[in-house]
C-alpha cells in the first residue's frame, strides 16, 4: 500500500464511523436478538464478526466431561436445547440457542502424547494458536493449517476447517479419534477400531451429533516453510493455475476486485534453517500495513463506496517478501479487521471458469468490494460431511467489511458456486437447506440416520441445523 494513500485513510478513520440507524434493514443475519425484557435480562453472547446473537438460559461452563456430561441430561430431561461454543469464528448461526449454551474454554490442553504415532489427544476446547505451541514445545507440528488459528480444535473440526495444498486435507482429516457427549448424557468414544463408522461420519459434525470433549490428532515432526508472496497479473496466474498447484506444497491467492492483479503465496517445506522477517518489518508489513492500514481503507471505503475501486488499485503495490519461519508461524496471520464471509467448495477443475464468471458478474452487477477474494486447494477425502467429499477441491471465499450489507453480493456469488457444484463450507455465510444440499452430499443420509441415533430428541438442534440437516428423505 503506497504511504499516502495509507496515512490519508488512517486519519479519515479517525472520524466516528457511525453506527446504523436503528431499524435499517442492513441484510445482516441476526437470531435470538430480543427487545423482549425477560428475554434480554438471560446471558448474551456473540460471535467474533458481531452478526450472530444469542440470549441463553444460561451460559454454562463446565470444567471436565462429567460436567458436561451432567449438563446435558439436565437439559435434556427438561426439555431444554443445547448449544456448544468455541471462539465464536463461525459467520453462521451454527451455535445458536435459546437454551443452555456450553463454553468449552475450559476444556483445554493436551490430555496425552503418543511419541511413536505421533499422535495428539487434546481437550476439545483448545485453541489452533495454543495447541501450535504446545505442539512445538513437543518437536510436532498440525500438518496443515488455515490462515486463522483463533478457533477451538473442536469449532474448526465441526465446521471443516481447512487450509490449502494439493496433497493435504481439511483438519478433520487429521482426526484419528474422538469422543463426545450424545443427547442422553452418554460418553461415545470413535476411532479407527472402536465406532469406526461414528468416526468417518462425524468427523464434520456441525454440533449436531453431540458435545467433543475430546480429539486425537495426527501430527507430523514439526518442520520449517519458505513463504514467498508475490502479486502476479490474475489472468497469467489463471492461464498457469495447474502449474502454481502442483509446483507448491501450499499455494493460495487472492485476486484484488476492480483490478487485474492477485497477490499470490507459495509454501513450501525447507530444511532451511529459520529467517524470518525482522521483528519491525514484520509489524509493519502484518499488523501496520494488513490490519490497521486494511481496516483503514475498509473504513474509508464503507463511508464513501464509491472510492472503493481506486482504493482496491492501492492493494497489489505492497510488493513481494520472502522468509523462511516454523510452520505454524508462516500458516496463521494476524486478523483485526472483522468482516463476514462465504466461501464454497467447487472441483478443482473449475476453478478458472468459476472464478472468472465471479470477476465478471462483479462487474455486471455492479458491486463495489473492499476485501479481495481467496482461492485455496485441497485433496479428497471420505468423511461425510466434508466439503471435499470425494473430489479434490478449489475453494472460493467472498468477504464483506462489517458493518456493509454481504447479501447481494454473497446470493450473486452463490448462484455461480451452484452451477459448479459448489458446497458451503458449513460455518461460513449461504443460503443453502437440506433441500438442496442433500443431493451434494453422498453420505448425506448416513450423515442423518447417525444423528438420528446420537440426537434422537433434537437436544442439539438450532434453527441452522434445521435449515441445513432436516427435510431430507430420511
């Protein structure tokens, strides 16, 4: 981003940026948000982005399994729906309730190692950043990651959290077991020699099979990546996507709205030894520069839309960088700016035809959008609910700045995904029903007839998990 254009924007955020005027219809998703005062005067509680709002019964905070455990009987002999929340990262309504709402913050840590597997088991409500670390302190490493590690291991399982490269899966692929709380209060335990089938099915579970309290995860030794990003002209890079895929162990773009460039970000493994960016460039380039700079022009750009395409051509001119760092430290980036996002699963194969009819319809239709796009790539996998079932896959994600209205643009890229065969990454924004989405999914009704045994009274059921799970033929 040039200087200029960064401290004028700087100093237009420091004027108030003004709140929406009460009643405007601003097209953002809000559930169990009350003006009724018995209503209001239960727990409040809100996802990371701000969209999503919940008045529980209470918000409940159990110390271990049995008190989990515990709470779920009680609220399941009393009739009373059950919610879990992590660090609230999901843009859906996916952990809503009106009922009892379980923060598993507590449960956090590593519960055991297994030094000759490699493998992990760790307390459901830990967080990616903290378990990088402990993994590190351990000489291991998570063999994939996204780019946001602020999620619990168990919000960023249920949901299909995923990273990119071509020969890696999402980070429930990483999962080899698990155990969890069903609607009777009872412990089930699945892995590759007890409920194997539990395992393959709800590995993706989207809260609706039960309460994780714990995972068993795969881990790799920990190792080293050489980051080198780069902006390239978005056409040549389509015309060459093959080749960046399959030439990197983790290759990702993002394409700048209202310009022809993309910046780019290869990953690749190194025995190489550490040589990160300093300290000071570092700060200026990930928190100065991407964060308060971004959230700047973000600012400037909800205040005056019309700037927002000479301020994007500000984006691809912040140059190229290379360094060589641990793993977890090249995969996670600092994220202040708060936005809402959609992002869809589509075949590898048609990722240019896809994405260019995303460019196109942007300018047909007129939208005016501040965040770029992101293109990621992933394997195949088996478990049911994965939006990589079965295919090897491109992902697209669409982001809107808080505060600015994501549904017309979010409906217009959705068509597009639709005719790809596109699947909604499950805690991200769309406005996908079981109507629809079974017929995308295999495994779809094996997926149902599981929950059907784990959830005969719909304990764990919310108004998402209705839209996204029910009406199917099962």
């Amino acid at each position: 981003m040039t200087v200029p254009l960064l401290a004028t924007a700087s100093i237009l955020l420091l004027f108030e940026i003004p709140n929406e005027p009460a009643g405007q219809d601003t097209g953002l998703v809000v559930a169990y948000n009350s003006t009724n005062e018995a209503e209001l005067a239960m727990a409040t509680w809100k996802n990371w982005a701000g969209n999503q709002i919940a008045h529980p019964l209470s918000i409940e905070k159990p110390r271990d399994e049995r008190a989990v455990a515990q709470i779920v009987r009680t609220a399941s002999d009393q009739g009373e729906k059950v919610k879990v929340v992590g660090s609230g990262h999901s843009f859906t309504s996916i952990a809503l309730t009106n009922g009892r709402l379980i923060s598993i913050d507590a449960l956090s840590g590593i519960a055991s190692v297994d030094s000759a597997t490699k493998r992990v088991t760790v307390h459901a409500g830990t967080t990616l950043a903290d378990l990088n670390v402990l993994l590190d302190g351990l000489g291991l490493a998570l063999p994939n990651l996204g780019d946001i590690t602020y999620q619990t291991v168990a919000g960023a399982i249920s949901t299909g959290t995923h990273g990119t490269g071509q020969h890696l899966t999402g980070l429930a692929g990483q999962v080899v077991g698990m155990r969890f709380i069903n609607a009777m209060g009872e412990v089930v335990e699945a892995n590759e020699s007890t409920n194997p089938e539990i395992l393959r099915l709800g590995r993706v579970g989207l809260g609706a099979l039960g309460v994780l309290t714990q995972l068993t995860l795969q881990a790799v030794l920990a190792f080293h990546l050489r980051a080198v990003e780069t902006p390239m002209r978005v056409d040549k890079l389509l015309e060459e996507i093959e080749m960046h895929v399959n030439t990197n162990d983790h290759f990702e773009f993002f394409w700048v709205p209202h310009t022809g460039w993309a910046l780019t970000k290869r990953n690749n493994r190194t025995d190489d030894a550490v040589s990160p960016q300093p300290a000071a460039r570092r700060w200026i380039d990930k928190v100065l520069i991407e964060n308060y700079g971004f959230g700047a022009v973000c600012a400037v750009g909800r205040m005056r839309p019309q700037w927002i395409p000479r301020l994007a051509k500000a984006l691809p001119s912040s140059g190229g960088r290379e360094y060589v760092d641990t793993s977890y430290k090249v995969f996670a980036s600092t994220r202040l700016v708060k936005f809402y996002e959609m992002e869809y699963s589509i075949p590898r194969a048609h990722i240019v035809d896809a994405l260019n009819e995303v460019r196109t319809m942007v300018d047909r239709r007129g939208h005016l959008l501040n965040f770029p796009v992101e293109v990621r790539f992933t394997k195949a996998d088996d478990m049911a609910l994965s939006t990589s079932y079965g295919r090897d896959s491109a992902y697209i994600a669409v982001h809107i700045y808080k505060g600015m209205d994501y549904v017309p643009y979010f409906k217009d890229v959705e068509a597009i995904m639709k005719t790809h065969q596109g699947r909604p990454h499950w805690g991200k924004l769309h406005f996908r029903t079981a109507q629809d989405l079974a017929p995308a999914y295999p495994l779809f009704d094996q997926f149902v007839k599981l929950r059907n045994q784990m959830d005969p009274t719909r304990t764990f059921a919310n108004e998402y998990t209705d839209r996204v799970l029910d009406g199917s033929h099962v």
